[in-house]
C-alpha cells in the first residue's frame, strides 16, 4: 500500500514552466491561457513570424524544433529495430551499395562486420545476414548523424512524434539564432582514424589528399546542411511535396543557402533535426 501511494504521489508532481508564447506560468501539460503545450525536451519554440525569400515576406505558424540535430546516440536503437538484414542497410544509410562496405574485406576478423564509408557506422550481422547490432565508432556517439537518407530521417522524427521542417519553419529557427552551424570537417575528425582504415588504405591516398576532407576548404563549405520536408524548387509557402525525388537542404549561413538532394541518398555533410508544429498558436511572443 505505501509503495502505491508513493506512486500516486510521485505521480502527481507537476513543475512549473513559464509560456513562450503568452508568458503565463503553467503547472500542467497545456498553457492555461493560449494553450500552447509545455515545450518538449530539447526542442525550442518559435513563435509567429515572417521570413523574406526572393524579396517576398511570407508568414510562418509557430511551431517546436529540436535545439540540437539528431545525434547517433539517439539513433542506434531504432536503427536496430529497423534494419533486420544487410540488404536493408543502403534504404536508411547512404543510399548507395557501392559505399556498404563488407568487414570481410578488410580480414577474417571482420567477417561479422559491416562499415559505411564516409560515416561512423558500424553493423554487426550473422553468418546469415541478418543485422544483429548497429553502432558507431568510439567517440562518435554524440556527434549528429551523418549519411542518413531523407526517408530515414522522415521515419525516425516519425515514430517520435516529429517531422522534417519545412523551408519557412527552419528559415524561421535560423533567424531566430536556433541553428547553430555544424562543421563538417570538426565532426569528421571524430571518426577520421575510422576513415583511414576503411577508406585511405583502399582508394591509396590520404585523407588529406582528398577534396571532399581537406580542412582548407572555404568555412561556407564546410558547414554541413540540413534535410527539409520541402521538395527542391517547391514553392516555400506550399504542402511540401514529400514524393518529389530531390529535397530541398538547408545551410544557415547568413544569407541562407539550400541546395537539392536526392532523397534515396544519405550524405555524409546532411544532418537532420525535429519540428512539432502548433498552428493555432497565433499570440506574438512577449
């Protein structure tokens, strides 16, 4: 009896969280007074606002996003449930075969290990097959993932209960100072000891002598881009289109910059983030 008690207790606790959008001080899930939602773990609210593209203001609902692109750490569970076989593995990685990388080349020692070029990851299988792990290399569990593809990604934010932003939501979040920019060539360096054993040894050159790697390249460059819901060449203030081939990428520099990519492909200087969207949300912020 006193440890269900102390559950009804424990429970019954609530914490107090001041809202963003109307400033009143809420002890419940919902604000008393605009009804906003207490705001997610780890995401950051963005109220009504209008960003100017090609000239043109356009008017953007409020929404949550993630302060933070998805990390590796957060995605290896799911990863595992989702990839049963190796033949799964290019749908959610990369997009390509050709960079699926069989441990079994490298030695008999890594027969039960497959490794994705260009990226931390690592999969484990059984002599049938079938994926039994996924992980990443040490040091690697905290830095966003990479060579995700858009499908991947739209699955994930799916089953957590988020999405893709579109243009307007993450062009909104930029100038908000939300997105922070993320360098390609730091976030490599973490996994570049990887790289050496699984690339440089095969391709017989350096990292160093290799374009896409080399830390001389323009900062702009460097800055890795982020998936968007949008289709490339879709009009910002319209549905996005989620079946077009190629997706609109993001880079929050300042002008912003997008880009097109193919959907099916993972890349390693594409990384993604979460947005929960509040449309009837429409008080300005305080």
């Amino acid at each position: 009896m006193k440890i269900v008690y102390l559950l009804f207790v424990l429970a019954s606790i609530t914490y107090a969280w001041i809202c963003p959008a109307c400033g009143t001080e809420n002890s419940g899930e919902f604000c008393i007074e605009c009804n906003l939602p207490s705001p997610p773990v780890g995401m950051e609210y963005i109220g009504p606002s209008t960003v100017t593209i090609d000239g043109e203001s356009l008017f953007v609902s409020p929404f949550f996003i993630d302060r933070e692109p998805v990390i590796c750490r957060d995605i290896l569970d799911w990863l595992t449930r989702e990839i049963s076989h190796v033949n799964q593995i290019s749908f959610y990685l990369t997009g390509q075969e050709e960079l699926i990388m069989p441990g079994s080349s490298m030695g008999e020692d890594f027969r039960d290990i497959i490794f994705v070029r260009y990226a931390p990851w690592v999969i484990y299988k059984n002599i049938e097959d079938g994926v039994t792990g996924v992980t990443v290399q040490t040091g690697c569990f905290d830095i966003p993932a990479v060579s995700i593809t858009f499908d991947a990604a739209r699955l994930y934010l799916n089953d957590n209960g988020k999405r893709l932003p579109t243009r307007l939501e993450i062009e909104a979040a930029a100038s908000a100072g939300v997105i922070e920019l993320e360098d390609t060539w730091e976030i490599m360096n973490a996994y570049s000891d990887f790289m050496s054993m699984t690339l440089s040894g095969i391709v017989g050159t350096s990292l160093a002598g290799l374009a896409m790697f080399s830390e001389n390249r323009t900062p702009e460059e460097r800055i890795m881009w982020e998936w968007t819901r949008d289709a490339w060449n879709q009009p910002p203030d319209t549905i996005s289109d989620i079946y077009s081939p190629y997706a609109l990428i993001f880079k929050p520099l300042d002008p912003s910059i997008v880009g097109a990519a193919p959907r099916q492909v993972g890349y390693y200087n594409i990384i993604f983030r979460g947005v929960v969207p509040v449309p009837w949300i429409q008080q300005t912020e305080n």
